[in-house]
C-alpha cells in the first residue's frame, strides 16, 4: 500500500520533528500519540476512512470540531482533557502550516477552534494526622510493605509527580548530607529535593534489603514490580488505594472521597503552606515554572484564609485611645457635622 501524506505527516511528527527538533519529553509525545490513536479511531468510525487511506485533504476544521465534541459526548471526557487532545492537534497543524503550506488556510482554521474555558480547580488533600495514619498501613515484616512505606513515605516528602517516582533509580540519591534527592519532572527538567534524616534512614533500609546500593544497581528501577521491572502509573495508584482503604476503615474523616498520587502532591504542598513556607520556595520545592501555578494552594487553604479574616476583623474593630478621644470631642463633631 503506498503511503498517503497524513501518514508521512504524522511519522515525521512524532518521531523526528518533536523528539529531534522540539526536544520533547517522552511521556508528551507519548500523550499525543494517544490523541492520534483516538483521532484516527474516530475518523473510522464516523467517516468510514481507513487509517491508512486517510489523506490530508480528508481532515478540515469541522471534523475536527466533531471530534473534539465526541469525546465530551461519547467518551465522556472532561473539558480538561478535550483541551489536552485539542493541544495535541494544534501542534500537528502548527507543523503542517510549514510543511504543507498549500492548505495553509484550512490548518489556520483549526488552529482557530478556541480553548473551552474551565472552571478553577479545586485541591483536594489530606491533613498531616491522615498523612501520618496511612503511613502506619504497610506490614513492615513483608518485603513488599517495606517497598510500599518506602515509596509512599519519599511520595509525600518529596512532593514527587508520579511518573518522577517511575523514573527514579539509585544514583537519584544523594546519601551525603545535606541528603538530597534528584528528581526530572516535565520537560526533563531536574531539580534538587531536600530529604529529611528520617527519611533516608527508611530508604536505605529498603535499599539495603533489595541490593539496590550496590554499584551495578544504580541505574535500576528504586521501585519495581515482582518482575524487577519499573512501576507504572497503574501499578503506583493501586498501591496508594491499598492503604488508604485500610486507612479509612480506621478514619475515614481525614481522607478525602477520592485519593490519588496527585493528592499525595498536593498534600505536602498545603502542609508546606500551613507551616509558614515562602510561596516561592515551595514553587521551586514542587517544579514549578511559576509562582502563579503554585498560588492555588494559598487559594484553596480555607483555615489559612480564616485566620487571616478573624485577624483583620479583630484590628478593625480594635478602639484605640485616639479613637476615644476623638469621640468625647464635642466641638469637632459640631465641627463635622457642619460640612456641607
């Protein structure tokens, strides 16, 4: 089958032009593959286009219009992800603009299709006794309780996105102090974490126990399957849900209805917040690229916000001696109530 242009198009896209030119993460360009698979998935279906009979000329704003409202629809994604995948495709048609300039116009229509708008996110975390009661959960007598102390504790403390608690090994690990460890978030941009003595003391007990502070094993998974093999997302978020079910049968009014790595994140970020911690440093703490990112965690505090009204309500209505004065003062509020 000779190959159509879409088809030579979206391989060069994928794997020259955004890992080799726009040096892209691995884990973006596995998202806009995702995209693409879902995209061509649903021109299948809906126009009777074979992926491999697909042509450039076949693709126009209006289908990609009804692709993107499919997946509110059918696949009953949230706005946020049909952004996502609209991203996605912006790319692909901001790269055609320079490739295929012939259609430049149909490209700068679907480069047109705007953003839907989203509301606010709100944070969802959990207070440091939930932290602390679902730290209690793991049997610290079996080799995999160890694993799953190890990697939820370094979770929270670390503030880590899953896929850096993936992609961690060894070597990530500064072992002398100040104890540091070496994370790569998006972008595979690096930043340095501070680690608690406490903390290392249980990393080096789990790594003492798995052979992983041997020098052949710096570049191995820190946390693997049963295969030796690295954990995925998948694998990580069923063993957060593990304790925390065990965890709420206990209390269940520190957790909140849903519990994700996520939310492991934001947790140690809001404590962070709570204790006094400059925004910024947290910014840096987190990987942010801006501050403005990491201000809703100052949003989404109530307690924090609470304080802060009772202490102006408190000051506002605090009289001084001035203020006593000033009203015992006959002749100047003859005087005020004079102006005209």
């Amino acid at each position: 089958m000779k190959p159509t242009d879409f088809s030579k198009s979206l391989t060069d896209f994928l794997g020259l032009y955004l890992p080799g030119e726009k040096g892209v993460s691995p884990n973006t360009i596995a998202a806009y593959k995702d995209t693409f698979i879902l995209f061509l998935g649903f021109i299948n279906t809906k126009y009777s286009i074979d992926a491999g009979k697909l042509t450039l000329q076949s693709i126009n704003q209006q289908c990609v219009i009804t692709f993107l409202d499919w997946l509110e629809s059918e696949r009953r994604c949230s706005v946020s992800t049909r952004n996502a995948r609209m991203a996605a495709l912006h790319s692909f048609f901001r790269y055609l603009q320079y490739r295929h300039p012939v259609q430049m116009h149909e490209w700068q229509r679907i480069l047109s299709i705007p953003f839907k708008k989203t509301g606010k996110p709100t944070i969802s975390y959990i207070c440091i006794e939930g932290i602390k009661l679902l730290l209690t959960q793991p049997d610290q007598q079996s080799a995999k309780g160890q694993r799953d102390l190890a990697l939820l504790s370094l979770m929270y403390d670390s503030a880590a996105r899953v896929q850096e608690m993936i992609d961690l090994v060894p070597s990530s690990i500064g072992f002398n102090k100040p104890y540091t460890i070496k994370l790569f978030g998006k972008g595979s941009k690096g930043r340095i974490v501070p680690l608690m003595e406490n903390q290392v003391s249980l990393l080096k007990n789990y790594m003492t126990h798995n052979r992983l502070l041997e020098p052949y094993a710096a570049m191995h998974p820190l946390f693997s399957n049963g295969r030796h093999e690295k954990l995925t997302r998948m694998g990580i978020t069923l063993i957060l849900k593990k304790y925390v079910k065990k965890a709420v049968t206990i209390d269940p009014s520190l957790f909140p209805k849903t519990v994700t790595p996520h939310i492991i994140r934001h947790s140690k970020a809001m404590h962070l917040l709570q204790a006094g911690v400059n925004i910024v440093y947290i910014r840096d703490f987190l990987g942010h690229t801006s501050v403005s990112t990491t201000e809703i965690y100052a949003r989404a505090d109530s307690r924090m916000k609470r304080e802060a009204l009772e202490r102006a309500y408190v000051d506002v209505n605090q009289k001084s001696a001035e203020d006593a004065a000033w009203l015992k003062n006959a002749e100047l509020l003859e005087w005020l109530k004079g102006l005209k």
